[in-house]
C-alpha cells in the first residue's frame, strides 16, 4: 500500500481489512476507493481495488442468489465419496481443485478468493471422488454451514503452503477445527472430551513443493512435526506426486470397489460399485436391489475368496477388486 496516501484513505484502508462481513467489506471498500486521490501514481492501486470490489459484489450477489434457492454450503454428494479441501488462505487449495478435478475455481495471487465451496469430480482409476474447494478459515468471519460441509464429508485435506509458515498453519487450522469440535480421527485417543466431537480422517497436503529444489525444506518441515501427522508434499502448479495424493485419498476413504456378474456372462470392470470396507455379500445385493437382498439365495466370489468362482454366504467379507455373481 502506498504510504503517501492522505490519513482518511489509510483509516479507510484499515476498517476494509478489518470488516468482518462482506456486506461491511464491499461498503469500507467503496468508501477507501472515494478517498484515493486520483493521479498518475495511484491508478493502478485503484485499478486493482475497483476489481477487487467488483470481484465482492459479485459474490454478494452470488450469495443471494443461492440463498433464495437454498445454501450455497449444500453440496450434493456425488461419487465414491467426498472429500474437503480447507485451509488458510492462498495455500493452493483452487489450484488443487482445479489440478485434480473437471472443476475451474478460480484461482489467484491474493488471499480469500474464493467464497463459496465448488465441487469437482476426481477421477481415480475407474472411480470419481467428489472433491469440494472451500473458502479459507483463517478469515474474520466462517459460515456455520461451512463447518457442517466439513463435519459431513468422508475425509479433509488440509492443504499448507510450504513456502509460508506451513507449521503455524497447521497448527492453526487444527485448533480451528477443534474449536468447532472436529478433531483428526487419529488424535481420538488423545482428545479429553469425546461428547458432541466429530472424529474426520485427516490428510495433511504440503503444496507448493514444485521441484527438487524444496524437497530439503519439506525434510525440515517432516522432521520438525515428527511422526504425529500424515503428510503428503505435492504441487498443484508443476503436478508433482498428484498421483500418490489420489491414490492416498483413495485409501483413505475406506471403500472397496466391487463388480457385479451376472449369471453365465463377463462381468462389467469399468463400473464398479462402491461399498465401505468390510461389506459383506449382503451389503452388496442390497446395494443393487432391495428385492436382491431379499430373495438372495447364494452368491458366488472371484478374488478374495479362497479359489476362483466359490460359493459363499451372505456374510462373506469383500475386497477391493472382487467379482460377485448373486443368485436369486
Ligand atoms: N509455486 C506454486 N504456487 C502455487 C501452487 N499452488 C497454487 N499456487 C499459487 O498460489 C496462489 C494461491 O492459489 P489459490 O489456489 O488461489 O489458493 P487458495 O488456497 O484457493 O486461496 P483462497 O481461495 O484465497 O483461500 C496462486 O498465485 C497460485 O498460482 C503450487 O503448487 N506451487
Ligand atoms: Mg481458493
């Protein structure tokens, strides 16, 4: 910010960072704008502030639109699962979106854009996960809503900036969290109070680990936070271990694919059904069909069990990659 800007444009400036609602941001904007005095020298600051406002308003009027028509909060779920991207600002947590899914996000070089969660399909192998990009936590101000999209999804990505602070930033956004009594399911053990607290499957996402060059930086990071967090560097610009962060996800999630064969014919592998880890055969037919649960007389597995095509009952234990033929 230019210091030679009179004292009334400068108090201006101050209660636009400080304003706590959008409502309050877009007017201490408009009212910092007025004060500049217009020359040469400061036409690219009122550039910049006059699209940051526009950029305002249109959320404002995004928001009353999906306000009328239910929240914007609400995301439908789709897929094998749905996975949230938080953190603080301007850690890549767009690009992410943008980097793995079929979602455009906007993405920038100046924190709190985006407003609103935007979800996004991830293909991984012959599955998609629903992955949601979120506006950042560490804002003045965060949607209740917000923090029931993150109490109900499957898994968090909690995506840190190696490049700035990642500990502080992990540590914040954690008792954020926990202060909205969401913990990481692997801390469960250590969490005194167990009542009312949601426990979430947590990844820790280290972006902006572009190339070899911040590899050292990420062995410090590994080394300060000992064993206690599962962290995965990645890079959202150059790609870099993408893949391993899908293939993470995927464990994560706890689910299994299964495919359906129906009696004398080839079983259909491009289309699996998603079930959690630990189905059985019931949980299967059930999932096809009431009626299949219903009348299910015997079923026959290809894979897990313990040769090729053998029968086994209802409570028969799946895995990943099984081929179940349901006879009714
Ligand atoms: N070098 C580098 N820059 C990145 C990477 N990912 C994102 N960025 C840059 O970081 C800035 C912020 O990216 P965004 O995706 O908008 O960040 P965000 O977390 O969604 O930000 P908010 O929506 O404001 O919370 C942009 O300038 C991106 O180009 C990365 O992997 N490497
Ligand atoms: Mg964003």
């Amino acid at each position: 910010m230019p210091t030679n800007l009179p004292p009334e444009a400068l108090e201006a400036e101050k209660r636009y960072r400080e304003a706590k609602s959008l409502a309050e941001k877009i007017a201490c904007l408009e009212e910092f704008i007025s004060l500049i005095p217009k020359h040469k020298g400061t036409d690219k600051l009122r550039a910049d502030l006059r699209r940051k406002l526009s950029k305002l308003r249109a959320a404002s009027q995004a928001r009353k639109k999906v306000s009328r028509r239910g929240s914007a909060f609400r995301i439908v779920r789709e897929g094998a699962g749905q996975v949230v991207v938080i953190g603080p600002a301007n850690v890549g947590k767009s690009a992410l979106v943008a980097a793995l899914t079929n979602a455009t996000p906007e993405v920038a070089d100046y924190p709190y854009t985006t407003w609103a969660p935007t979800p996004g399909m991830m293909p991984v192998e012959n599955i998609q996960i629903q992955l949601v990009d979120t506006p950042p936590l560490d804002r003045g101000f965060v949607e209740p809503e917000l923090m029931d999209l993150i109490r109900r999804s499957d898994l968090i990505l909690l995506v840190v900036d190696l490049q700035t602070y990642p500990i502080e930033q992990l540590e914040d956004t954690i008792a954020f969290l926990q202060k909205h009594r969401i913990v990481p399911r692997h801390l469960k053990d250590r969490c005194r109070e167990q009542r009312h607290v949601t426990f979430k499957p947590l990844l820790v996402v280290v972006n902006k680990n572009d190339d070899k060059s911040s590899d050292e930086d990420f062995e410090v990071l590994r080394e300060l936070l000992g064993d206690e967090w599962p962290l995965l560097p990645v890079s959202a610009t150059t790609g870099r271990n993408l893949e391993h962060l899908k293939q993470a996800v995927f464990e994560r999630l706890g689910i299994i694919r299964v495919y359906s064969k129906p009696p004398g014919k080839k079983p259909d592998l491009s289309t699996p059904f998603v079930l959690k880890k630990g189905s059985t055969v019931a949980d299967f037919a059930g999932k096809i069909h009431q009626d299949f649960l219903e009348k299910l007389k015997s079923a026959r597995v290809w894979g897990s069990a313990v040769y090729d095509g053998q029968m086994v009952q209802r409570d028969h234990v799946l895995h990943d990659g099984d081929v179940v033929e349901l006879r009714i």
